[in-house]
C-alpha cells in the first residue's frame, strides 16, 4: 500500500517520488492519507462509457463551476474524449505524487482514470482575495491610486496594464522545502542587465527555509551586504512605480501573498523617490527632493547637533539666545544626553502605538502625546523647551521621507551620533557621519555602487578599495 505508515523522512521522500497506481481506489486513498482526510478536500468518482474516474481537488480554493462545466460534464457526454483534450488551459500530465501533491494544494485539480497510471492536473484555483485598492504606505496626490494585493496573477496583471509589450517577461520560480511558496521575476528583456537577472534566480534558488519564508529571510538574500542597516532593495505597492523601474532597467521580484514588490537593484537616492514625483514637473519634482534631503540630513543631524553645541562649543549660539538656553538647562536634572533619549524613546512609543492602535483610536496617540506628554514635561522641569523643539523638528523631518525601512535607519543612526557628539562634541559628530558615508561608498546593490549617481563610478570604486584596509566589510548573500 502507498500510505503505510512512516518512520523516517527518507522513507517519506521515496514515497513521494513513486508513480500513482492505476487503480483510482488507491491514488484517492493515498491522497486522503496525504491530507490527513481534511474535509475540504473532495473525492469525487464518477462512470461514463464504461469507463471509471476520480476527480479530486480542494474545494476550498477551486473554482467549483469551473469543475462541472469542463470536466465533469465533457466526459460524461463525450465518449471518445481524452483528458488532455478536456477545454481547460494548460492541462498536464504529472507522473510522482511529490507534483501530484504540490499541484493539488496550488488550486489545481487532480483527475485519474481507471487503468492508467498518469495523473491529469489543470489550475481551477479560486483564492479568496481583496479587490485592488489604494497602497495606504504609499498616499499619492496626483497619478495612479492603484496598489498590490495579495494575488499574484492580479498583480502582474495590474504591472501588464501599464507595460503593454513584448519586451516584459515574467518568470516563476517555487521556493521553500517544506512551505513552498511562488516568486515571479519580472523584467524587460532589452532593458534590464542578463547578469543581474541570472543573480537573481541563483539567488532565489538558494533560499533553502525550512518551514515558512518570511520577508526578512528574503530580504537578506536580496542584499549584497547582509550586515548592513541600509535597505539594498527598494519595496513598493505600487504598480506605477514598479514600471517606472522596469523601464529604467531594474529587476522585479514578486511574491505570491504578498503585496510587496522587490525593486533591485537600487540606489540610495531611490528611496527620496515619491511615487507621485513622475506625475509631476520638473521644477516640482526637484523641489520636492531638495526638501527630503533637507529632512534627511535634519532626522540625523539635528539632535546630536544640540547635544554638541550645549555640551561643549555654547560659544557658537547667538548672544540673545544664550541666556535663554543657558536659564533652561539650569533647572534640567538631566544632562543633554539624557534629555534627548528620554525624547527619542518617548517619540519611537508613540510611534509604534499608533500603528499598532486601531486606525479609529490611533489619533487619540497625537493628543496624548502632544498635550499630555508634551506639556507637563516641560512643566515639571524634566525635559527643556529647546530639547523639545529639536525632536519635534526631528520627528517632522523623519515623516517627510517617502520611504518608511529608510526613514527607520536614519533615526537609529541618530542614537550613536548622540553618543559621540556627547563624549566629542563636534570631532565625535563628524567622526560619526564620516563613517556613516565611508560605509555607504562601499555598499552595492547586485553590484551596482549605492550612491550613484551622487559620486562618479570610478570614485566610489577608489573609495571601497581604500576603505578594505581599514573598515571590514562582510559580504553576505
């Protein structure tokens, strides 16, 4: 019998690789052995013509019209039909209960006849599924309000609506040993580098999980440097965006369940990128980048800036502002160092809170923090006037970046930065963002220089092999 029972994974793995019988009575039997008789899976045999079947799919996921118009009815009144002459697209042949299996719970259905030994399988999937809606990370003023859902055959649908040729190729690939999961490759075939692509799949290919793959286990397959804070790919739920990319030559990486499209390679400068800047003018477009550089260089500047200047270089603030400054720290019985942690932690909770609070109470979160947190702070003389302006600006600052992985970097840089402005002051700070940019001029992305086109190619590349002296960089991948 095919489903006696087990006692070791290589016996299992053998079993798998067999052929179906052909006797229907035993494939159904060992495919509800299979499935440990789940009650959505259905067993269905039926007679025509002398001639016996077994239909078995899970109803579940199935498309069960589907089902009685182009199979079952077919063969009950059409006596000289073959299974791979049914009306369905891409109907197969499969030889090995290990596809058999796998095909069943990809929403395929599964057909045998009496007396021979092929499985017959062709997609009737149904998932269940949310409409296509806007990307709620990713609000846009002007352009497409279009996002990913969940389905992966809607979402290089929705891409196909805005790259209508020849050129785009979608590639499938199966990962996973225990769970396996579907990824797509998508690409223009004369835009995109054949060495990156092959990269890709290799890499894809190599991610051997076993149990469910997480999105932080492929992330780090994605990215040249595995140890690196900085995000090597660029996420979107946006199908205008992902052909933004596609046309400039980047390589896609869809996932099925997921609403999450992988845009490789990448640049730092891509992640300043809003997805409404293409539907802009120039001057518009350069404005508003101009603006989100600002916030950058605010998020992880400004409070070690404070920190330094009141800790050791108080002679660099305008006389009318000394005294203010000075009478405010003057009653703090913390030093600046404290005061800006103690705000910072205090900003990541209130953060944190609001996304994880209910979307009808989360505004409750900006009254509290504003009001109650905000005001009687500074009223019991724990935090200064001053230390609270500069997170706020901080806390505006990091909003303004489009991309919410960079955005979270950027703000725990600014923990260390603190530190060193404290014990250095100035020296420490610009200690701090000279190996913040030394680390950024060595990191790729599949090969591609991190920080063009800001710098020439054949700078960055003198600046990586001088820094291999001097800062160790593992390569992860």
């Amino acid at each position: 019998m095919y489903f006696s029972k087990r006692n070791n994974k290589q016996e299992v793995t053998q079993d798998l690789t067999k052929k179906p019988s052909e006797k229907i009575d035993e494939n159904s039997a060992y495919l509800s052995q299979s499935f440990s008789n789940s009650t959505d899976l259905i067993v269905r045999n039926f007679s025509a013509f002398d001639k016996s079947y077994c239909l078995v799919y899970i109803k579940t996921i199935c498309d069960i019209t589907m089902l009685e118009d182009f199979i079952i009815k077919p063969l009950l009144f059409n006596e000289h039909i073959h299974p791979l002459d049914l009306p369905v697209p891409d109907i197969k042949s499969l030889d090995c209960w290990k596809d058999i299996t796998q095909n069943l719970s990809n929403g395929n259905f599964i057909l045998f006849q009496e007396g021979d030994s092929a499985a017959y399988a062709a997609n009737a999937a149904n998932f269940a599924h949310r409409s296509v809606g806007t990307s709620p990370a990713e609000q846009s003023i002007r352009g497409s309000h279009e996002g990913f859902i969940e389905n992966y055959e809607s979402n290089v649908s929705l891409i196909r609506t805005y790259i209508r040729t020849n050129q785009f190729i979608v590639k499938d690939i199966i990962v996973g040993e225990e769970l396996p999961i579907r990824m797509g490759i998508t690409y223009l075939s004369d835009k995109a580098d054949p060495l990156i692509i092959e990269n890709v799949k290799e890499r894809l290919r190599s991610l051997q999980v076993k149990g469910a793959i997480s999105g932080g286990t492929l992330q780090n397959h994605l990215q040249d440097n595995k140890y690196s804070p900085f995000p090597q790919y660029l996420t979107t739920e946006r199908p205008s965006r992902v052909a933004e990319h596609l046309s400039k030559g980047a390589v896609v990486v869809l996932v099925d369940g997921s609403s999450t499209a992988y845009i490789l390679p990448t640049s730092f400068f891509d992640f300043y990128h809003a997805p409404d800047d293409i539907e802009s003018p120039l001057y518009v477009f350069t404005f508003s980048r101009a603006i989100r550089l600002l916030a950058l260089f605010l998020t992880i500047i400004l409070p070690p800036f404070y920190i330094a200047v009141v800790s050791f270089n108080f002679e660099i603030i305008p006389d009318a502002l000394v005294a203010n400054v000075k009478g405010a720290l003057q009653i703090i019985p913390f030093t600046p160092l404290i005061e800006a942690l103690i705000m910072q932690i205090i900003l990541e909770l209130l953060k944190e809170a609001a996304i994880r609070l209910p979307q009808s109470v989360s505004p409750t979160i900006g009254v509290v923090g504003a009001l109650v947190i905000g005001t009687t702070i500074v009223q019991a003389n724990l935090i200064s006037t001053t230390m609270l302006i500069v997170i706020a600006l901080t806390a505006i600052s990091s909003f303004v970046i489009p991309n919410h992985e960079m955005a979270y970097v950027i703000r725990i840089f600014s923990f260390p930065l603190m530190f060193l402005s404290y014990i250095l002051g100035f020296m420490g700070l610009s200690l701090g963002i000279t190996l913040i940019l030394i680390h950024l001029c060595t990191l790729t992305s599949f090969g591609k220089p991190y920080l063009v086109p800001s710098l020439p190619t054949k700078l960055l590349s003198g600046i990586k092999s001088i820094s291999k002296f001097s800062l160790p960089n593992k390569k992860g991948g």
